[in-house]
C-alpha cells in the first residue's frame, strides 16, 4: 500500500494497560506501545471479525496504521496471585448438569497460587491511524467508529483492562516531502533516520508487526523496531529513508 490516500483516525484510551513482551517469561513486561498486531486485532474487534480471519487484511501490502503514543507514558510493577490453568491438574465442577444449567469448572482456589509481577501502562492513549484496501472492512470500520459501537468489547492488552474510544473522523494524508520532518507517530523501521536532538529522549522497540493462519491458529511473521518517545515530544526523521505524512496538523510515519 506504500502511503495511503485516506485513513480512519481515532484515539484508543484505558485506566490501565499490558502488552506483554514477548521475549519475557517470569517477569510480566510491557510494550510502551501496542504492537501492530495488537492493533489489528482490536480493529477487527470492533467489526466483529473471527479469530485468525483477518490477517490478510493487515498485510504489509494493502495496509498502513500510525500509532502515536499520547501524553507520558508511564508504568508501575504490580505483584499479582493467580491460579494455575494446567488442564492436567484436577478441576471441580458446580452449576449442575451442564445439559440444562449452566455448567462451570474451576481450579481449586485454595493451592497452586502462581506470584507474577506485571508491568502496568497507567493511563495509556494512543492515536491510531489506520488505513486498509479492503473495503468492506474499511467501510464496516467507518460505521463503527461513527456510531461509536463495537462487536466485541475493546480492551487495553489484557480483557480486564477496558478501553474506549474517541473518533476523529475519516482525514485525507499527505506525503511531506521537507528533508526533515517532524512526527508525532512512532517511526517504524527507521531508527537510522531518526536526527538526534537535545532534550528529546528516543526509545526503541521491536515488537511484532504481521501475522498469518496456519493449522495451530497463527504464527508471527514480521518484527519491526519503532523509535518512539515517552514524553510527548516530537521525533526529527530524514525524509530520504522514511515517508512522512501529514494528516491535518500532525505529521506520521505509517508502517
């Protein structure tokens, strides 16, 4: 898709936020900024799209999404109990039958405690900008985000972790073609374009970007590094290595 013609805007925000690393085990560590694919899932959310149905649509070549972190980002590490979900330890079963009533199973509550410590977003907002080929879902996107309805509940990473949404209607982009620009969005792929400057403190992510189906569900097939800040500021980039947008007053970097 390259650069596109029009995209839909939008703000995501939550009290709390985690999206857990994928390089961490004991430690629950935190991306600062949704990945890609957690994006994508949350799109297809809100249209109500099945699991493991809508990765082609965020394909590199017929999509493009900004992501701009909005404010500080913060986090704190918060000790958590929890039960372990081993399927081959003994569970028990209340609510009757299962043929007529609702039927529940749950481990035993009094033993197998697991303490993890999560890495917490504290009031996490984003601005997402987002564009597909595919019109169906773009337009079932559209109606969405007007309407300000969801097929699924939209969460910040975890479920618990409820977020909303703000809209800011359907914007045509730009390319900016300055030798330097700066950008309100993270800047995938482009760590060597980025222009140091003082005060401005840059941090670097790789998360994953891209998936596809295959016969266990789905597998990750693409990681990018986004250079990004924590302090709302804006990041400098050499136009030559990346294609800067404009979007109203704000300039970004789709990946």
């Amino acid at each position: 898709m390259g650069v596109p013609d029009r995209c839909l805007s939008l703000t995501v925000r939550a009290d709390w936020g985690h999206f857990r690393r994928v390089d961490r085990t004991v430690t629950k560590q935190t991306y600062r900024l949704p990945p890609r694919t957690t994006i994508a899932g949350m799109l297809a959310a809100m249209v109500g799209s099945s699991r493991d149905s809508y990765y082609e649509m965020f394909a590199p070549e017929v999509s493009a999404i900004a992501i701009e972190p909005l404010g500080t980002i913060r986090t704190i590490t918060e000790p958590m109990l929890g039960l372990s979900t081993n399927p081959d330890e003994h569970f028990e079963n209340a609510g009757g039958t299962g043929q007529k009533t609702v039927k529940a199973s749950y481990p035993d509550s009094t033993s197998n405690r697991q303490l993890h410590s999560y890495e917490l977003l504290v009031d996490p907002a984003y601005r997402i900008d987002v564009a597909v080929e595919d019109e169906e879902f773009y337009r079932a996107l559209a109606h969405r985000l007007k309407t300000g309805t969801t097929h699924y509940p939209l969460s910040m990473g975890l479920s618990e972790y409820l977020a909303w949404i703000e809209f800011h209607g359907e914007r045509t982009v730009e390319v900016c073609d300055d030798e330097v620009v700066k950008v309100d969005s993270a800047v995938p792929g482009g760590v060597e374009s980025v222009v140091p400057h003082e005060g401005v403190r840059t941090h670097v992510e790789r998360m994953p970007s891209f998936m596809e189906a295959d016969e266990r569900g789905r597998r990750t097939t693409g990681f990018d590094d986004y250079t990004f800040t924590t302090d709302d500021s804006a990041i400098s980039v050499r136009s030559g290595s990346v294609v800067p947008s404009q979007i109203s007053d704000r300039s970004v970097i789709f990946g």
